[in-house]
C-alpha cells in the first residue's frame, strides 16, 4: 500500500463520513447557475488545470453559458480519429489506464494488492459477469483537464443497462490504491452490447462531484439517488451504435471500465500508466 500524506490520510477519513450525494448535488447545482460568474470559474478552472482548448468546437470560454456546458464541451470534427477496420477495438475516452489486463476467474485487478469481482462490478448479475470471466478489461480515469464525452469502441447493439446505485468516493490514483473495492462500491451505469468481438460491457463509474452520468438512448440517468438496482432491457429494440459515436458522458469526471470477452486481444502496451484518447487503437479480434 502507498504511504498517505497526513492530508491525505484526513480526506480518507473524510471521505467515509461526509453525505457524498449530497455535496455531488451541489455541485451538480452549481455548475447549472448562468450569469457573471460563469465566465471567471471557466477562466479558473482552465488555468488550474492546463485545459487545452485548442480541440474544443468552440475555444472561446464566454461562449458557455454554464460551466457544465464547457465541461462536456464537444470537440471539433476529426480531433480524435478512430481506428479504421471491422475489426478493431477502439478508446473509448480520452484519459489514463489505471489497471489493465486480464480477468483472472472472476476477479479484476483495482491496484497493487486489491482486486474486485466482476460479478460485484456488474451488479450482481452471474449469467453477464460469467460473459467476462476470462476475458480482459481497462480502467481509465479521466482528470478535469480531459475531454469528458464516452464513444464508442467497435459497433455494438445495446442489451441491458443496469443502474447500481452506491456510494461516491473519489476516484484519485491515492483513493483507488486505499479504498477497498471502490469501484465495485461506487455509483455506476453497467451498460452491455452485443458485438462482433462477443460480449462487451462499458461502466460508467460516478465519484464525489460527479453531478450526472447521461446515455445518449436515456438522456440523464444519474441523479436522482436510487436505493435499489435498476435495470432497462433494450433486447428487443435493436439499439446500435456504431463505432466512434457518442454513447454517454460525465457532468464531471470519473472512470470508466472497459470490458470484453477472451476474443479480443488486446495490445500489450496498454497498461497502467498510459495516456489514452478516443479512438486510438486499443485492440483486435477475428472476424
């Protein structure tokens, strides 16, 4: 385990104690408020956090008339090509592997000396997490400075989303290497496809301040708080999305998780550590 600076080893405690949903509905309250001071948070937050805004469809912060606008900000056409082929695996978001690798029986690795179950990840639904049990995934952690908006990795027909509710604690690198089984504690939309490759699973993981995850097929689905595990069957619907397109995005940042079946295989460089963006070659599999 990392060694914890006394502020660290204070917000730990923190974060175990202060009502995560609702210091993430203030922020979600916040960043919705339009007038004067919107300008000046951006203008902050750009400088902060060495946004590039050189991508963005509209580089100009007065533009924006709430800052969760600038936040999910789209890009311009072309910034973020992606990987060409039937049958390719695509980024799915720009940001930083924070584990990958194999599923080993069950089991995915959250960092050095931690591991959560898939079955746990997915909401407790055995038949799905049995889909990955010898499969691969990614974690990849999007910072502030990121481009927020999740797309994507190869064409896929929606099947199921699950909404399980949980708690909000920070995803920083510390929390991740601290907390025991965060990922499979925290809030998060489970959301499964069919595909050309087999199974394949995105998790969208919510933290403190995390205001909203939205889908593009459901809009915002995350708030309200829920007590019970929700589920929404699109079997019937025939709900494709092709590779590249947009499929959901954060109201500020957090983690998602790749997942896929023993199919695809990876490229051995994508590791913990490494800088990622949407679309870039993540992985291939026979057609």
């Amino acid at each position: 385990m990392s060694t914890l600076s006394k502020k660290q080893k204070f917000l730990k405690l923190l974060f175990y104690v202060i009502p995560h949903h609702a210091v993430s509905r203030v922020v979600y309250l916040v960043t919705r408020l339009r007038g004067p001071q919107v300008k000046p948070m951006i203008a902050w937050f750009v400088k902060s956090y060495a946004v590039d805004m050189n991508d963005a469809q509209e580089p100009e912060i007065g533009y924006y008339q709430t800052f969760n606008e600038f936040f999910t900000r789209p890009l311009k056409h072309d910034t973020r090509p992606i990987a060409p082929g039937d049958n390719t695996l695509a980024c799915p978001c720009d940001g930083t592997v924070s584990q990958a690798g194999p599923v080993r029986s069950g089991a995915i690795l959250q960092a050095k000396g931690r591991a959560y179950s898939a079955l746990e990840l997915l909401g407790g639904d055995k038949i799905m997490a049995a889909e990955f049990a010898d499969g691969r995934f990614a974690t990849i952690y999007l910072a502030p400075h990121d481009y927020h908006r999740i797309h994507m990795p190869l064409n896929a027909n929606l099947v199921r989303m699950i909404h399980v509710p949980g708690r909000l604690f920070s995803v920083a690198e510390w929390t991740v290497e601290e907390i025991p089984h965060l990922f499979a504690r925290n809030e998060r939309m489970v959301c499964y496809f069919e595909t050309a490759a087999g199974p394949l699973a995105m998790v969208l993981v919510g933290a403190i301040n995390v205001s909203a995850i939205e889908t593009v097929w459901s809009g915002q689905v995350v708030p309200p708080r829920a007590k019970k595990i929700g589920e929404f069957d699109y079997s019937h619907t025939r709900k494709t999305i092709g590779k590249g397109a947009e499929m959901g995005r954060f109201n500020m940042g957090s983690t998602v998780i790749l997942l896929t079946g023993n199919k695809v295989e990876w490229l051995p460089h994508i590791q913990n550590g490494l800088k990622v963006r949407v679309g870039q070659l993540i992985g291939h599999f026979p057609t």
